[in-house]
C-alpha cells in the first residue's frame, strides 16, 4: 500500500464552503435515486530518472526472497489517490444509507440524480492554483481539493476551474487555474503526510456536506406531502 506522496504535503483542513447561485449549475433540490461519485481530477507526468550505479545485492536477493519493490510510478501514484478518494467517498455515503455507485472520469452523464464531482490542485508560494500534477518534483507543495455537488438533468455541469491560457504554464502539465466562484461543496486544504488517513478525512469531510444536502432534501419532500 503506499502511503506516502512525497512531492506534496498532506493534512486536512476545511478552507471555505462556497454558496451556489443561480447563474451556476444547477444545486441540488429534490431527492435523488442515486448519487454519482465521479472520479476525481489529477494528473501524472512521467519523469527521466538517472540511471541507479549497481550495488552488490544482498543474499536475500540472490536467493530470490525479500526482495524490495521498486517505488510506484507517478501514474500508479494518481491512480491511487484519485481510487481512494472515490472508494472512501461511496464508503462514506453507503454506511449513511444515501444510494451512491462510481462513475469513471469520461463516462456519460445520466440522465437524473446527483453527482459529487472534483479536482485535486496546488498552490504556489504565490498563492495561485495549479492543475496538481503528481511527479513534477519542485518539492513541498500545498494540495488542495476542490469539490461540486450537480443537480443532473439541469444542463451541463459548469467548470470547476478554468486554465489561464495567456499564462506561460497555459499547455502544460500544472497550468494555472481560476476555481468558479460558484461551487456548491467548497474547497479543501491537504497537509501531512498520512496519505491514507488524509484523503480518507477530505473524503468524510465532502460526505458530510451530501448527507446535509439530502437529509434538507428529504425534509423538503415531506414538507410538501
């Protein structure tokens, strides 16, 4: 299992819930049938490492047990991450009771429900978002999470963010990006190193806000009976 991502810091802090407004997507208002967890946005770069100077290999390798796995690649690492986030966020809304299944990043959108959408990003020292890219190096670098609930059937869903083309990073991996300022979850800030135990709390925290959402939804539709 890995556990760690050494090219960001980890942790769990709420930064801001961000309201939704009519001239965006669509909130949530009535109760669903099922609420899809799309897979989450992060993107790997693939990196030429130097070649490692051989070393006498130790008996247990010559008698072929015990021998260390080779670290994961920046591919297996997203892939982790962006698995985890989507595992702990069905997790989550299962044991709440609330009907929620995965749908992969690219799939077609149905027709009606719910669905949990997001994006994982970096902040420079700058304080401007990035497109987080897993192993573009650069050392300890602020992760963020940034989180959208869609009513589905209202329209297409908007943007989380858009990329500033005029910036020099514009066609690149970790190009500058500006949020919609009208996200119905909000944003979240990782730090740590616990990659586990982190995601997994960003996770619950994006759980909670779906099962406020519903629990009013379902006041609502009784309310009207």
């Amino acid at each position: 299992m890995m556990n760690r991502l050494p090219e960001f810091t980890f942790g769990i802090c709420l930064v801001a819930m961000l309201a939704a407004s009519p001239g965006a997507t669509a909130a949530p208002v009535t109760t669903p049938s099922a609420v899809y967890v799309s897979d989450f946005d992060l993107t790997a770069t693939k990196i030429q490492q130097p070649e490692p100077v051989p070393k006498s290999a130790p008996t247990s390798e010559h008698l072929r047990y015990g021998r260390p796995k080779p670290p994961p690649t920046p591919e297996q690492r997203a892939r982790y991450l962006v698995d985890l986030m989507s595992r702990s966020l069905l997790d989550d809304l299962h044991h709440a009771g609330i009907p929620a299944q995965r749908l992969p990043l690219g799939a077609p959108l149905p027709s009606s429900g719910w669905l949990i959408r997001g994006g994982f990003l970096e902040a420079d020292a700058d304080g401007r978002l990035h497109r987080a890219v897993i192993g573009a190096g650069g050392g300890s670098k602020q992760l963020q999470v940034v989180a959208a609930i869609d009513q589905l059937g209202a329209g297409a869903p908007q943007p989380l963010y858009t990329i500033d083309g005029a910036a020099p990073s514009g066609k690149l991996p970790g190009a500058i990006v500006t949020l919609n300022p009208y996200l119905a979850l909000g944003r979240f800030v990782l730090a740590g190193l616990d990659l586990d135990r982190n995601v997994k709390n960003a996770a619950a925290e994006i759980a909670d806000q779906v099962k406020m959402r519903f629990a009013v939804s379902r006041s609502d539709k009784s309310e009207t009976k």
